[in-house]
C-alpha cells in the first residue's frame, strides 16, 4: 500500500526545491592542495561532522554557483550538477564518510589573486555577507572550507570586469 502522506511530504519538498525556488545561491569554497585533485573528479567534499562551514554542502541546490578559491586566488568557477551525497572521496581510500557535492568546473583563464580580490572589495565591504564571508574584515581569506557569498558580491567580482573569462565555453 502506498503510504500517501510520504508521498505528498515528498511532492512539496520536489516543489520546493526544484519549482519554486529559482534564485541561485552562491558559495566560496577554499580548497588550497585539494583544489586540482577536486576538479578531477567533478566534486566539493568535505567530512561528515557539526562544523557549520563544512555542513554548508547539504544547502548546495543544482544550479548554485561555486567560486574556488586555492592558492591565494580565484581558480575556477562551477555550477553545482547534483545535490550532495554521502560517500568515500573518490581520491581517498580511508573509508570515512564525506559531504561530495558533484560540481562543473570552469577554470578561469586568468586568476584573481587576492590582491585583486581586496582591491575589489575596499570601497564595497558592505556588499560582502554579514556573516560566515569569505574575507575578514581585513579583506584577506576567512580560514573556513565553504562560505557563503552572495548575488552582488558575486557581480562586483565577475560581471564590471570584461576579461575574466573561462577557458573554454561558460556554462
């Protein structure tokens, strides 16, 4: 027999995750040494566990954008591609489970050194998110895996500049 109050709590949580919500969120993921071996395969991770800035891959929705940051800079940007699993890192045999969150890089053919970032953001501290940013109040990198960022950040960044462009088609 069909249990049909599963059935419908399931129907509302499809509607709202997929119909009804259409605004995309905004991430800022650190990934320093894990950054080319994360782009090989497609995917942010991180551990299993309470800290808020790790358990921000359970919000990831497909269509989110990703911003990596590695190596005092700017690499690539991505779209998430499918909502989290929990699972081994595919890189990593150690057998502890993981937040994997499948994502579609797109390098930048030219990084944004952090430098540039500070640059960009002296004059506009005020359109950073209030709490969990990417940048301290100093504009140099927040030490947390996953950030939150936001929409006008996002455009002060990406869409006032004409020559961050992606290696290759943007998605």
């Amino acid at each position: 027999p069909v249990d049909w109050v599963w059935l419908v709590q399931d129907f509302i949580l499809f509607l709202n995750r997929r119909v009804l919500s259409t605004a995309k969120n905004y991430f800022w993921v650190f990934q320093g040494d894990n950054y080319q071996v994360e782009k090989e395969n497609g995917i942010v991770a991180a551990p299993v566990d309470k800290i808020h800035h790790h358990k921000r891959l359970r919000e990831m929705r497909e269509g989110d954008v990703v911003i990596h940051y590695a190596n005092s800079a700017i690499r690539a940007l991505s779209t998430v591609v499918k909502e989290f699993v929990i699972a081994e890192k595919p890189y990593l045999r150690d057998k502890s489970e993981n937040l994997i969150v499948e994502v579609d890089y797109n390098e930048l053919s030219q990084p944004i050194k952090a430098q540039e970032i500070a640059k960009k953001f002296k004059d506009h501290k005020d359109l950073l998110p209030a709490k969990y940013s990417p940048l301290t109040k100093d504009l140099s990198a927040n030490q947390v895996y996953m950030a939150a960022f936001n929409e006008a950040s996002y455009s002060l960044l990406f869409n006032e500049c004409n020559y961050w462009v992606f290696q290759g088609s943007p998605k």
